[in-house]
C-alpha cells in the first residue's frame, strides 16, 4: 500500500507544484489519477519513485519510508510521459536492459507480446511511432512483474484497438501478480473502463478519490414529474447532488438507497426513471457539490 500525507513540492522554492496532498493507494489495484495537464500528476509519480525529494510530507510504501529506499525501488518501475530510449537500441536491446534490472524480468513475454503486436524486435525503437515506442515502455514494463508500476498518461499515441488490448493486459497482469497499477491521464474516459480507483488532482493536490464500483452504486440519476405543481423543496428529505426542472420534468442526481427511493415513490409521481449515470457524470456532479467546475480540471 501506499500511503501519501501533507506532501508538498516545489522547484522554485517559493511557487508549489503540489501542497498538502494525501493520497491511499490500496494494494493489488488499478488506481487512476485523473487531472489537467499541469496538475502535478507527472510530479507525484516522480516523488513516490524517488525522482523528485518532496519538500515536506511523507510517502510511505508497504509501511516504510520510500525515498531512495533500493528495497523498494526494486519493486517499482516507472514509464514516464516523456518516453526515452537509448539511441540505436532496439527493442531487445531495451529489454535486456530492464532484465539487467529486474530479477523477475520475462523475457519470453516481451517477444511474444511484441510478435501478436507486429513490433519488429530488432529495429531501433527510436524509428518507431510515437504509439509503437508507448507499445514498446509497456510492455517492458509489465515484464518487469514487479509490485508497483507507474504509467503517466498511459494511453498516449496509441490507437483505440490497441489501447483495449493494453487494458487487458495491464488487467490480467495486476491478477496474475498481485501488481498495484498507478495510471495518469488528462481524460477521465480513458481510463474510466479499467481503474478500481480513481482520484482527481487539482490546486496541488488530490481534491477527491473514491473506489469506483462505489461511486457508480452510491448515486443515481432520476427523471420525475408530479400531478401537481413542485420545486426541489419538495425533495428535501433526500442527499441532493444536482437538481434542474425543466417544464414539468425534474431531473435529479441523489445519493442512491432503498430509503430515497421509497420516498420518491410515496410522491405518487406519474414520471419516475431510474438512469445510470457514467463516470464522468459522477464526477461533474460531486465537484459542483463542492464548488468546482470539473471540466477545468481535465
């Protein structure tokens, strides 16, 4: 597990990237950090994995203190957004690499995986396109078969058929291994499908996080009308989320439980649909809650 409180960094020493952040990431997850570009989720990655010292706060890995931690560092690997790649190395080469690194390393996975790909195994890495070379950090980094793996906007370049045989795989990895997946991305959708967690970073630091079977079990949209004339008084005794009435029509997004909906239905109303809502939906209606426009966040 890891377990992030008041972490703060900056790079200028006046100016925070990041500022009283706390953050749990449960063990054998996918936990998804969504946010805008800037936001400091390439920052966070870079602290947890001891690239960046962090000014102040603590980050705890498997209860003990990971910066520069070697213990812990080899249990960790790291794709960032910025890819590198040795010049000349082919992907081969950049998986002998990763091997001379990581005890557990699968070999034969990086050529199988690159052969159902079509990834030419022995051409430089750095004349492949920028989704190939993504291909290439991922698949090296899931044959690590390390605890911890780090991806930052993950998905980036990559073409959609491809991103779902990725989701796949990253899904059937963390099963196999016990692995605790952290993924980035600016766009909530891409990783909406796959991630067990989700949080949302924004103002320096991690401003919401829920499980996400929860947050899809907990709220619900509902679509009613009433015989008789009505306004959101008259839905008091519910946990209200977001509430618009249009002609006779209310639309109504409310915490979900066999009590509401008793009380919607003792209404009498002659319209009552029950809506699932998306993930992103749930998201924009928790941040006007708490006073934020999410789509400045992503």
């Amino acid at each position: 597990m890891i377990e992030i409180k008041n972490l703060r960094k900056s790079f200028d020493g006046t100016v925070d990237v990041l500022s009283g952040l706390n953050c749990n990431i449960p063990d054998n997850a996918i936990y998804g950090l969504v946010g805008a570009n800037g936001s400091g989720k390439s920052t966070l990655l870079r602290c947890i994995n001891s690239i960046y010292k962090a000014d102040a706060g603590e980050i705890c890995v498997d209860g003990k203190v990971s910066y520069d931690n070697e213990e812990i560092k080899k249990e960790m690997v790291f794709i960032p957004d910025d890819l590198y790649f040795y010049p000349g190395y082919s992907l081969y080469d950049t998986a002998k690499f990763y091997q001379s690194m990581y005890e557990k390393f699968d070999l034969e996975f990086v050529f199988d995986t690159a052969r159902k790909l079509k990834l030419d195994f022995n051409k430089s890495v750095n004349t492949f396109s920028k989704g190939m070379r993504r291909q290439c950090a991922i698949i090296c980094a899931l044959a690590t078969n390390v605890k911890y793996i780090f991806f930052d906007e993950t998905f980036d370049g990559i073409d959609p058929i491809v991103r779902q045989y990725f989701k796949k795989l990253i899904a059937k990895q963390m099963t196999k291994q016990d692995t605790t997946i952290i993924m980035t991305s600016h766009n909530l959708r891409e990783l909406e499908d796959i991630c067990d967690n989700l949080g949302l970073i924004n103002d320096k630091k991690i401003l919401f996080e829920s499980d996400v079977n929860k947050l899809k079990t907990d709220m619900i949209k509902v679509q009613i009308s009433l015989k008789t004339d009505f306004s959101k008084d008259t839905f008091s005794g519910l946990d209200i989320l977001y509430y618009k009435k249009m002609g006779k029509v209310a639309t109504i997004i409310m915490k979900d439980n066999k009590k509401s909906r008793k009380y919607l239905e003792n209404l009498k109303p002659v319209i009552l649909d029950y809506l699932p809502l998306t993930l992103e939906e749930i998201f924009i209606y928790q941040m006007e809650a708490l006073g934020y426009a999410f789509e400045e966040m992503v």
